[in-house]
C-alpha cells in the first residue's frame, strides 16, 4: 500500500486576506456597528498581524471605478503601488466586483441583456490593467450572480458558454494573465451557475489557455455545497489547478458565515492544512488566503482577531501535520484499523 510522503524540504507559507475583511458588522439585519478604518489604516495593520499577501477588489484600488478615466484608474494604482511598496506588501490576486452595480442585477457575463454583459467584460478588462499596473497577475472571478432566481429565464447551457467566451476574451486580452474561478453553490443567488471546483476545472479546461485558467476553494463554500474542503482541495491540487485559497469556517448550511478558519470544526481544518502541506502548496507561491469575518460583537480596536487566530490555527495544524509518526499511521493503515487510526488523531 502506498504509504503518504509528506512533500519533502519546508514550505514556508505566505498568508493574506481582503480589506473587506476588517468591516463594520452589517449584516441584512442590522447597520454598522463601528466606525470603518480607512483603506491606508487596514493597510498599516498587514505585517503587524503577520500577513504579506493583500487580496483585492478592482475598486479596493480604485474607488468609483466605473466613473474615472483609464488615466485616473492607473494613476490611483500606481499609488497604491508605492504604499504596498512602502509596508513590503504584494497584491495576491484582483477581482473585478461584479456584484454591485446596476448594470450587474441580472449577472455579469450571464445577464439577459448584451449591453450588460458587454460592461461585465469591459469592467472585467480595466481590472486586469489594474492588476498589470499593481504587479499582480492573478485575477479572481466570483461569479457571485452568474445564476438565476428563476430557472426559466436563462439558458443554464448557454450560460456556460457565454462565461467561457468572457473567461477567453480576458485570456486574450492579456497573455500572461491567469484566471482563478472561486466557486460558490449560493448566495447571492439561490443556486449558482459555478457551484463547486469541478465546474471551474471544467471550466479551465474547456478555455482557450487551459494553463492559465484555475481555481480558488473556499472552505466555507464547499461547506455550504455539501461537500469536504480537503477532498475539494485535493481534487484541484490534483490537476495542479489550486492556485489559491480562502481558508475560514462555517457553521451547517446556513448563510456564508466566513468564521474563522477551525474555529467550528478543528478536524476538518487539519484536514485542509493536511491536504495542502502534503501535496506542495505555497511551493510556486501561492499564498494561504483567508476569507474571515470578524464577528458583528466586536469592539473596533480589537476587530483584527479573527485573522490572529484564523492565522495560528493554520500553524499550529501545521505542525500537526509535520510531527504526526507517519510510520504509525502506516501501520494503523496497513492492518485497515481506521478506528485504531481515529484514536491516534483524537
Ligand atoms: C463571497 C466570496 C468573496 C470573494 C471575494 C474575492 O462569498 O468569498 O468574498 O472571495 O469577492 O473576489
Ligand atoms: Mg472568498
């Protein structure tokens, strides 16, 4: 029987997480509950809370996108640039926010209206120059609307191919940009369109440079499709298509509840931790991202916690996983004592 090798030599890990991170508490019951830092305030705390990787939205770089010039869009890049310059901070990924303006009501890349979709690939195309100019070339796709209420209204067929020709005309836009496909089962919509990492990879490999196009897994929203992040991890690691992820929890199929990594289900987070260290990743850079919201109880000054925590979680699994007697566990396994396996790991 083939035993586990862990990956050999030490990967030292990089992590990082969004700005929307660090937020006010809203949530669809209730406003703000403390006032916001400003985006230079989050960007000060990076390094102090041990993070170096910062993931972006196209207009967490720049505000008002859809109003400014293309001259005013690189130059509002090129100082944020220098800020992240200035804290030894990168930008992991971009990720053009297709989810709030009017014109994205009814989906992006999927709306029933041409002229929408139309400004969905055009916004799309000023996020990928933002992620040129900050130095960046990973460029997120939450297909967060790409979806329908209402089954009859849209074409689930032809929706795939309206994405792929929208994933194609960035891959042509820009030869070296790579694209990474966040799945999601729900949320904003009822049921998604791109709901797990095999519809991505699917995805991927149907594009025009499958090499360019991969994945990011969400614990959380593999969680909320019935289904095990380390197996979904696995899946893509697999097919070298792992090119980021959103470590957090989730508490049973509920809303997108974004908890703090292991701070619901500590085994299935080892898991997680497992999976990755073994199967090499961080090795051609790709960061330990975190999707956490701090809860809606906490003081301000103190509201960067849940990424403290989310953050040693991950190392103290780490550790787990680099100390745990492999040669034990072999044995366990050898003799099929799973139950003898579960004690050792209890
Ligand atoms: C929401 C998603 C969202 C994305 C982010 C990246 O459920 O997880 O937070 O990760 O917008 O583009
Ligand atoms: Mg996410």
């Amino acid at each position: 029987m083939m035993m586990r090798e862990p990956f050999k030599g030490t990967t030292e890990y990089c992590f990082s997480f969004g700005p929307w991170n660090i937020h006010e508490g809203t949530d669809p019951f209730g406003p703000p509950v403390r006032e916001a830092f400003s985006f230079d305030e989050k960007v000060g705390f990076y390094r102090d809370l041990g993070f170096v990787g910062i993931q972006f939205h196209d207009d967490d770089i720049v505000p008002g996108i859809d109003e400014k010039t293309h001259a005013q869009l690189i130059a509002r890049t090129k100082t944020v640039k220098k800020q992240l310059d200035d804290h030894g901070l990168t930008a992991e990924v971009v990720a053009p926010r297709l989810w709030e303006s009017p014109q994205t009501i009814d989906g992006a890349y999927t709306s029933n209206s041409p002229k929408e979709r139309q400004y969905a690939l055009e916004r799309s195309k000023r996020c990928v120059d933002i992620a040129n100019e900050i130095g960046c070339k990973n460029l997120v796709l939450w297909l967060a609307r790409e979806g329908t209420y209402i089954r009859e209204t849209k074409d689930s067929a032809g929706a795939v191919g309206q994405i792929l020709e929208a994933i194609n005309a960035l891959l042509e836009y820009d030869p070296e940009i790579r694209i990474l496909i966040e799945p999601k089962p729900n949320e904003p919509m009822d049921i998604a369109y791109i709901p797990t990492i095999g519809h991505a990879i699917g995805l991927a490999y149907a594009s025009d440079a499958q090499e360019r196009v991969g994945g990011l897994i969400e614990s959380a929203h593999a969680i909320l499709a019935g289904l095990e992040p380390s197996d979904e991890m696995g899946y893509a690691l697999y097919h070298k298509k792992l090119w980021s992820v959103h470590l957090n929890d989730q508490n049973g199929l509920k809303f997108d509840q974004d908890k703090a990594f292991g701070s619901v289900n500590l085994r299935r987070a080892f898991n997680q931790v497992q999976v990755l260290e073994e199967n090499g990743y961080g090795r051609n850079g790709e960061f330990i991202g975190l999707d956490v919201k701090v809860m809606r109880t906490q003081p301000r000054d103190i509201s960067t916690k849940h990424l403290l925590s989310s953050r040693r979680t991950f190392l103290n699994l780490l550790e787990k996983v680099r100390t745990f007697d492999k040669e034990v566990e072999q044995e366990f396994i050898t003799a099929r004592d799973y139950e003898g396996f579960g004690l050792l790991h209890s």
